[in-house]
C-alpha cells in the first residue's frame, strides 16, 4: 500500500504508512516526531489522531494531528488492508494434511483434505464452504463423514498445507475453481451495471430470474418464476410470480 504525503492547515508536512509486519499505521510529522502508531480520538470537538506523548523544548506535549479528507480516506483504506493482512495470517495456522479414502474393490482411493486445526474466523468458515462447494466432497470409507476432495490438485499423501496454501493452489490448478471464481466476477459486474442503471433512472433493474416449486398450496401451480432487482439504494429485492 502506498505511503500517504498530505499536510496540516499550519503547514506541518505529515506522511503516512502501513507496517506490513507489524500490521500497524505509522505517521511522521516533519521536524516533530517520526514513525509513531496512532489512535483516532476526538478532541475538542475535532477528530484527531494521537501518537502518543513527547518532550518538546523541555515541556511534554501530546502529539496530535488533526484528520483531515486525504487522511481520513487512506485510513479507512488501511485499516481495510490491515484486517486482510491478520485474516492471511489466521490461514496460515489453519493446517489440513492430505490423506486417502479407504475404499475396498474396484473404487478408487480419493486423495482429501484432513483439517488439523480449529477454525478461527467467519471468513475462514465461508472460504471451506467454497473448498466444499466447488471442490466436492468424499467419504473416507461407506458411511464416515465427507471431506474435501483434493485429487485434482498437486498435493501428495501425508504432507501438510495451510488453507492459505490450499486456495493458492485452487487459484493456479483447479478449473471448477476458476471458472466459479470468473463467474462470481462476471455476477458482480453485472450487478454493478444494473446498481448504475437503478441510481440513474431512480427504478429497480431486473438483476436475475429463474424458476422455483411453488410454495403457496393454495395457488393452483406448480412452477414460481423467481426475478431478482437491484434497487437505486443497492439491495436486492425479490419477486415471485406463480405460473398457472
């Protein structure tokens, strides 16, 4: 992420930065004080960022910086990053080891995915779904629970990946990955068309359709078609039309 140069309405020279490694923001004010993490406070009325305490000409002084619009933004921007940063970080301790089916006769032996690890966050959780739902899943033997099929990637027998692995290797070798990934970006552009469209005629745009049973037993049908529609605020509303 790139440093931020800006400065305050009395000319102070401020830049700011993210620490990877440390998964902190540092701000500088030239001349005053160099590299400090700061917290957002309000002070006087005035959101401000507070780096801490400081001797100046002999007198401690509290080092504040008042936010201004350039700030404000690439904190939010930051913070953002910084999260990714701690949810890669959790990945990386989530640790599943590759083993085999046990399946007797003629059926192939599937190698999947053995977790070692808790799960340590919701986006961890909706990252396994996705392992699950576009992967597949198989049985360890007739009847055991179903792991993670992972025959299709290069992972050997009895090694040990980190999720992080894992979906870098889907990323590179995995078709069913990849076309669910192009098709996740092509709804979400599409969906971004229509939330144009939505805010510039102030109408809900048709997002999406498909059909569905029925769910009133006192119409006299058998199909509902489902349509999706953007609305100008960006949600999605849906409507259901019974078929007869």
């Amino acid at each position: 992420m790139q440093k931020l140069k800006t400065e305050t309405k009395r000319g102070t020279k401020i830049i700011m930065k993210l620490d990877e490694g440390e998964k902190e923001m540092k701000i500088t004010a030239k001349g005053i004080f160099e590299d400090r993490t700061f917290h957002k406070m309000d002070y006087k009325g005035q959101e401000v960022l507070n780096a801490g305490i400081k001797k100046i000409n002999g007198k401690k002084e509290r080092l504040l910086t008042p936010i201004n619009k350039k700030m404000k933004k690439w904190i939010e921007k930051a913070e953002k990053e910084i999260e990714k940063l701690k949810e890669k970080e959790r990945q990386e301790k989530v640790v599943f080891e590759v083993i085999k089916t046990k399946n007797s006769g003629w059926a192939p032996n599937w190698k999947v995915l053995d977790r070692k690890e808790k799960l340590l966050s919701e986006e961890q959780r909706e990252k396994i779904r996705q392992l699950r739902s576009i992967l597949g899943e198989k049985q360890l033997f007739a009847g055991a629970t179903k792991h993670i099929d992972v025959d299709n990637l290069p992972v050997e027998e009895g090694e040990k990946y980190t999720l992080a692995e894992i979906i870098a290797l889907c990323e590179e070798h995995s078709e069913k990955w990849q076309q669910s990934k192009q098709e996740e970006k092509e709804h979400e552009e599409h969906y971004q068309e229509c939330l144009k469209e939505a805010r510039e005629t102030g109408k809900n745009i048709k997002l999406d359709s498909y059909t569905a049973h029925c769910n009133d037993p006192n119409e006299e049908c058998n199909t509902d078609i489902i349509t999706i529609y953007v609305t100008p605020s960006g949600r999605k509303k849906e409507e259901r039309t019974h078929t007869y």
